[in-house]
C-alpha cells in the first residue's frame, strides 16, 4: 500500500510538470531576429551563434535573451551491468570520482571554477557510500547501491525509475531557484556507456554495432563484447520499449534517469538544459519520449567522439555547437559549449545598433 501511495504521488508530479510544457515563444525569437539585423554587422555574420540566441530568447519567452547564472548538475551513479565486463576500470572508479570531482581536481570542478558555474554533483546511486565522508558540494538523493544487471533482469523497477526522474525535476527546480537561466547536464558513472547504447538503439533503431563505443578505453575485443552484451539486452526487453517509463525501468541508470528529469523540468520552467555527450543524449532522448516538445528546450553541447554519438544526433535532428573530439562526460562539453552561449548572448544585448552607433547601414 506505501508503495502504491509513493508511486501516485510520484506521478502527480510528474503529470503537473509534463501540463506546464509547451512550445517556445515564435515571437520572442522573431523579436530577437529583428534586433540581431539591427546591430553593427553584416546580417547573419554571427552564424550559428545567431539561431543560438533567437532559440533562448524563444525558450524563456524572452526577446531581451536575458541570462541569469549558469549551472552544471552533474549525477553520478553505479550500474550492475559492469559485471558482464563491459567497462575498462572497476566500479570502484565511480566512487573514486565522485569524491575526486568534490574535491576540486576533476576536469568539471575545473570548468566551472573558471567559468563561474554553479556546481551541483548529486549522487543518485553510487556503490559505496560517502554519505558519511562530508565531502564539499555533494547531495546525496540516493535510490540504490547501483542498478541491477540489465542483461539478467531489469535495471531498476519503475518506482525506482520514477523516483530517479523526480529527482532530477527536483534539482531543476532547486537550480532555477538559485537564479539559473541555463543548466548543463552531466553524469559519471562506471559501465554507463553501455547503458546509453542500448537506450539509443531501442529509441533510434540504430543497430547496437554502430552505436557503441570504447568508453572508458576497451580495446577492439572488449568493443566486440560490449556489443553482444547491449544486443542480447534488447533482446531480454524487448517489451520494455512501449513506454519511456518501462525503457528506463528496463536499461537505463539512475543518473540517466535523473538527467531525464532536468530536461523535462527546464522545458517546464523555461529554462534551457545544455546536454553534455553521448550518455547525456541518451537522458535527452528519453526526456523527449516523455512529451516531444522537451527536445524544443534543448541545446546539445558537442559531437562527441564516444561511439555513433553522431548517428543519434543526426536521427534526433539535434546540430552540437562543438566539435572537439571529445569523450569526457561529468559535463565537460556542457560546460564549453554554455560559455559559447553566454557569449552569444552577450554579442546580442551589449553590441551597438546601426543607429546607436552611427553607422551606416546596407546600400541595398
């Protein structure tokens, strides 16, 4: 009876946050086109850099575009598939991590000490616990000592799914309260890459072949493996792929769920998410089957160099600011590609006008 009651409240949630999403606003982006032809250059010679603030000032409802404070959500759990082999270090590396990243020494806890982002490291299902350990900076929202092995059983059980995605709406929301306009997502966890493999080719169709990748630095033995392992999943779950709930319950991870969460919260609240690399899109992708105008609310950081990271970009209609050949994860694109945003935007509201400036305008 406690986990029916657990599991409607949870779906009242989700059901009010899913009503409060809709399209962005056409005419605050028509609003911010007029005044991006109006500043002191050649129209359109900003590039890329142009549909970026066009689409932000659309998301928040916002021809002004204005930016509030960025920040990373990064969610670090552990998953029982790293029993089948399919990770190049332990699981302990996870645990490992998570204290290294609160700490201050991992690439995000660099990036966004230099870029001024606010750094929320939530740990959403690591195998050792640290709660006792006080270490800076992390929540702990813990819904289990890893998931279970997806080649044998179900990841997770829904209820456990669907506590995963409340928290990720939950730390959205606890964000925008602290002033953020703009969040990246990110994620660590050993054996997660598998995961998202098999997320993208039950969402895409794309075959698990050309979707896997060396993740943490399999050889071409270990690539092999890590593909049968993903193939004989789908196989397993086949039935799962009638809902996104039951996609998550069956291969996902508790972080992935989580960054889920974020992404529908933001497209709720308005609040642009930056989706970092390949695990990341996975959580995007599966936000997006939730209600499909989440993927409206979505920047994608970087092509990443992890796998058919661009085949599912290509099949998700989604165009990455970057390209740098990375494959870090923890939100390390999410975090580059948010300062090219801020820059956009700041190109956007401090530039001169033609007639501000006294400039003359095109002959024709």
């Amino acid at each position: 009876m406690v986990g029916f009651a657990f599991a409607a409240c949870f779906m009242m949630l989700l059901e009010e946050v899913l009503s409060l999403i809709e399209l962005p606003d056409a005419l605050a982006a028509q609003l911010a086109s007029e005044r991006l032809d109006s500043l002191t250059k050649p129209a359109g010679s900003l590039g890329h850099l142009e549909e970026i603030v066009r689409s932000y000032a659309a998301m928040r409802r916002d021809p002004e575009a204005r930016m509030g404070r960025g920040a990373i959500a990064v969610f670090v759990a552990d998953h029982g598939v790293t029993d089948e082999g399919v990770s190049a270090f332990a699981r302990a590396v996870t645990a490992e991590m998570l204290r290294n990243i609160a700490r201050g020494g991992a690439a995000i806890s660099v990036l966004a000490r230099r870029l001024g982002y606010l750094l929320r490291v939530v740990d959403v299902g690591v195998a050792t616990d640290t709660s006792g350990e006080a270490l800076p900076g992390v929540v702990y929202r813990r819904i289990g000592g890893g998931t279970r092995n997806f080649l044998r059983e179900r990841a997770m059980t829904l209820a456990q799914a669907h506590l995963a995605v409340e928290t990720g709406i939950n730390v959205a929301r606890e964000l925008v309260d602290a002033g953020a306009t703009l969040i990246g997502i990110g994620e660590m966890g050993i054996g997660n890459s598998t995961s998202a493999a098999a997320l993208l080719s039950a969402l895409t169709g794309i075959s698990p072949a050309e979707l896997v990748g060396r993740g943490t630095g399999l050889d071409d033995a270990g690539v092999r493996h890590k593909t049968e392992v993903v193939t004989c999943a789908l196989a397993l779950h086949q039935d799962s792929r009638s809902s996104a709930q039951a996609l998550l319950a069956a291969l996902g991870g508790f972080e992935i769920a989580a960054m889920a969460g974020v992404c529908i919260c933001g497209a709720a609240l308005h609040v642009p998410v930056v989706v970092d690399g390949f695990i990341a899109t996975a959580a995007a992708g599966v936000a997006s089957e939730f209600h499909p105008s989440v993927a409206k609310y979505l920047f994608f950081s970087h092509r990443s160099a992890e796998g058919g990271h661009a085949l599912a970009l290509e099949h998700m209609d989604a165009r990455p600011i970057l390209d740098l050949e990375m494959r870090l994860g923890e939100g390390t694109g999410a975090a580059i590609a948010m300062s090219v945003i801020e820059s956009a935007l700041a190109l956007y509201r401090d530039m001169a006008t033609f007639a501000q400036a006294g400039v003359s305008g095109k002959l024709r």
